[in-house]
C-alpha cells in the first residue's frame, strides 16, 4: 500500500508549476533532453536539471543515455495516466466561473492529440465509438477485448495484434484493450495495446503527423479518408 508521505511527495512534485509543465511536455511520449524540458517549462537549464533530477528520484521520470546526450521520459504510463486524471479532475471544477476563451492551440488539442502513447481528444474518442459499434472492440468500465471480427478488421488495415502480443514467443502481459477517460470529451477514447497499435500506426502510415512543441495532432488528405472508409469516422 502507498504511503501518505510518498503520496504527498508525488503531489508535490507533480503540483509544481515548472514540474508540471515538463511532465506535460513529455506526454506525448516521447523523450526530451533538459534544455527541451527547461523552454517548456519557462525555467533556466540549471533550475530544469534539480527539477529533473528530483523527479527521476522520485519514479517520475526515467533518463535514457544515448551517446553524450541524456534524454528524459515519463517512468510509465502511470505517471502519463495520473496527468490525465489530475486535467480531468480541474477541467470539472469550479464550473461557476465564465470560461476561458479557447484558442487555436486549445482547440487542437480538443480535436486529436496523443495520451502518451494513444490517440484522445474527438479522434480517439470518435475512433473507440466507432470500433465498438462495428463490433470490432467490447469496453466495459475495467477493460476491454478485441473480437474476432476485430482481429479480422485491424489484420486488413495493416496492424497485426497478434505479432504485437506475442515477443519471443511470449505473450505480452500488456493489457490489451481497456478505456480511458478523455478529459476534453468526457467519454473514453481507447488505450492499452489496441490503441498504442492505433496511434503507431497511424504516425507510420502517415495518417496523421505532430504539431511541433504541442501534443496536438494533424490529420492527413490519407488519414482523412482511412477514417473516414475503414473506420466511419468524419470529424469535418
């Protein structure tokens, strides 16, 4: 069982501003060096690296070594999981008072961004719909399964699940299939193995690329029309 004082140190550390800005940043998933982390955060490179260092101590963050170059990334997706919740959380409160006006960026965001290493916003969440009413994918509030038809279905777009799943003939304890609420649209969009086959394909097929210095993504004229064709999804 945790700890409340380890509790209250992941708190602390996450409820930092300049923290919290780098954790956001790494949210896409990918791995960022300190002077990345540090413009994210509006911080000196000095301030970025005692920040950095306390939360890769703390299980936060994990640094990945590659030549003289040192790269920083979220310890698990956990750590992605529990940003999420905290955005869910404060997007829900204080509902009295007037709205902030939402601007471009906001608004991207909103429309298809990466959670992690999944797919959110109205695409990941119109992408979850429409798997669940093809009967490709069943949700339940605690997991999820991919049917037949559904090993079928991503077979024919390209993603073989069952070359995911098995690694030197093992079976990946990952789960396979489960939701996970967006904070923007209030419903769940789909994570877990599924969607990290999803979003990886979709940036290998180039159906969709990242906007620089945001989480947001693009869809392609190509992303577009696969949406739309294989899996009934128009977002206009």
């Amino acid at each position: 069982m945790t700890s409340l004082s380890t509790f209250t140190e992941v708190a602390a550390l996450a409820g930092d501003p300049a923290r919290a800005g780098m954790l956001h940043a790494l949210l896409d998933g990918r791995a960022l060096t300190a002077s990345e982390l540090a413009h994210a955060a509006g911080v000196t490179p000095q301030t970025a690296s005692g920040h950095l260092a306390r939360m890769t101590t703390a299980g936060l963050l994990k640094v990945e070594k590659q030549g003289r170059h040192r790269y920083h990334r979220l310890a698990s997706p956990a750590v992605a999981r529990m940003m999420e919740g905290i955005m869910q959380v404060t997007s829900g409160l204080d509902t009295t008072r007037p709205r902030l006006t939402v601007g471009p960026k906001d608004a991207a965001l909103r429309t298809a961004r990466t959670c992690y290493d999944h797919l959110a916003g109205r695409l990941g969440v119109a992408l979850a719909d429409a798997l669940v009413r093809g009967g490709y994918v069943e949700l339940a509030s605690d997991g999820g399964l991919v049917t037949d038809a559904g090993m079928e279905f991503f077979g024919r777009i390209g993603i073989d699940l069952d070359a995911i799943l098995t690694r030197n003939g093992r079976r990946s304890a990952r789960i396979l299939c489960r939701p996970c609420l967006d904070w923007s649209e209030r419903r769940p969009h789909i994570a877990g193995t599924v969607g990290v086959a999803i979003c990886a394909h979709s940036f290998a097929e180039d159906w969709m690329k990242r906007v620089n210095g945001t989480r947001a993504v693009t869809i392609t004229p190509k992303g577009q029309r696969v949406y739309r064709e294989e899996f009934g999804v128009h977002l206009g």
